[in-house]
C-alpha cells in the first residue's frame, strides 16, 4: 500500500485531533526533551510554576506531584481537557487555563519563580511578544526554561505530524532560526545559564523512523535554553 499525501492543517486543528493519541505515541523528540527538563529543573528551586502551552499536561502534572504550585495554559481546548482529566484522576491541584500567548497574559508582573514553555514556540508567529509576557510574570531571579523542536528541523524538511484515523497530518511551525530564540531572551533583560541541543542519535530505537536515525544521527533533534531574570 502506498504512503497516502500528508494533510496540512491548521494549528488548532491538529492539536484537536492529536490529543486523542498524543500520550500514547512513541515520540522521540518528547523523549530527550523530557530527560533534558529533568536534567535542568534538578539544579532549581521554585515553588510557584506557570506551564505555558501544557497541552496534555505533561509537565505540569509532573511538577504539581512536587508539591510546587502550577498554574497551566493552553489554546486547545482538546488537549487542555486531557490535561484534566488526568489530574483529576491524580488528585492533583492544577488551575488550568484556555489562552492563547498571541494575547497578553492575565497574570499579574513578577507572579512566578519558573516558567516552562516547551515544544511549542514553533508555532508562535511572533517571538518578541512572548518573551515580553515571560519576562514581565517573571519575577526577580526566576527561572525560564523552554525547549522546542530544533530549528534545524527546516533545514532537513522534517515537520510537526501525527497520524490519526490512518491520515498522516502536518502542522506548520514558522521557521524562527536559534538566535531568533536567544536574541528574545536577552533583549527581555533575561540572562541565559544553558543551551543545549540533543540530537537524533540520542533518542532510543523505536521512537523515530529507523531512517532518520541512520541519516541524521549527528543532527539537532531539540533545543534547550534555561535563562534566569
């Protein structure tokens, strides 16, 4: 049988159907970029956390079994219902919020001692004002950390996709180069503690297509950046 075209599709539209089997997949771009987040979030103290685009929760449910508080936000509605129900299974204490970060955040300045934005400012347009409304919640020696699928992705024409209902999907990401990430973060008056970037190689077998592994074992599969206000 042959590899039917893949659908391209809006963000909001493929989080909406990915969040039936988005836990269940074995992804290895999640894989390294949770150890990563265990890797860095292990030196920190914090105890006020906002999870910016949680989607199924998955680090906010994480740190919530910490005892740390965590405020979460997400723009599909999908995904964030995931999120719920999964804490709610766990007893967990997690306020959870539909918004988008295109809008100004309805957090109060200086509100959170981390903020964790992963895999996910690919998708956002406009930089600049993200790390503006990072950086204003922040407060005074907290933390940022964000991960995203590496830029080099666009490079080597790997995209954002999932299949569902035997459909394979694309979800566009807008092509921010890594000093796009690094130049925001600076410019916001946030200093930067690491950078990281994981490679393909890194990721177990089964969790990529075994020929992507092959061809592109030495090349950047995530980037990690942990910057302090």
């Amino acid at each position: 049988m042959s590899e039917t075209v893949p659908q391209e599709i809006t963000v909001q539209e493929g989080y909406a159907l990915w969040s039936v089997s988005y836990d269940q997949e074995k992804n290895g771009l999640i894989f390294i970029e949770q150890r990563e987040v265990d890797r860095l979030l292990a030196q920190l103290s914090y105890t006020n956390v906002l999870d910016v685009g949680t989607g199924t929760g998955r680090h906010a449910l994480k740190l919530a079994r910490r005892g740390v508080r965590v405020t979460a936000f997400d723009q599909s509605l999908q995904m964030l219902e995931v999120a719920r129900l999964a804490a709610q299974r766990e007893e967990l204490s997690i306020d959870f919020r539909l918004l988008s970060l295109d809008d100004h955040l309805p957090f109060e300045a200086h509100q959170f001692d981390l903020l964790i934005c992963a895999l996910m400012l690919s998708h956002v347009s406009n930089l600049v004002h993200a790390f503006q409304e990072f950086a204003r919640v922040l407060q005074e020696g907290g933390y940022l950390l964000i991960t995203d699928f590496h830029p080099d992705h666009i490079l080597y024409g790997w995209k954002t996709g999932f299949r569902h209902a035997g459909v394979l999907y694309h979800v566009p990401t807008m092509g921010h180069a890594k000093n796009d990430y690094l130049e925001a973060i600076t410019q916001n008056g946030l200093r930067i503690l690491e950078v990281s970037e994981n490679l393909v190689g890194e990721a177990p077998e089964g969790y990529l297509p075994l020929e992507m592994r092959r061809a592109y074992a030495d090349k950047p599969l995530c980037l990690s950046i942990l910057a302090q206000k």
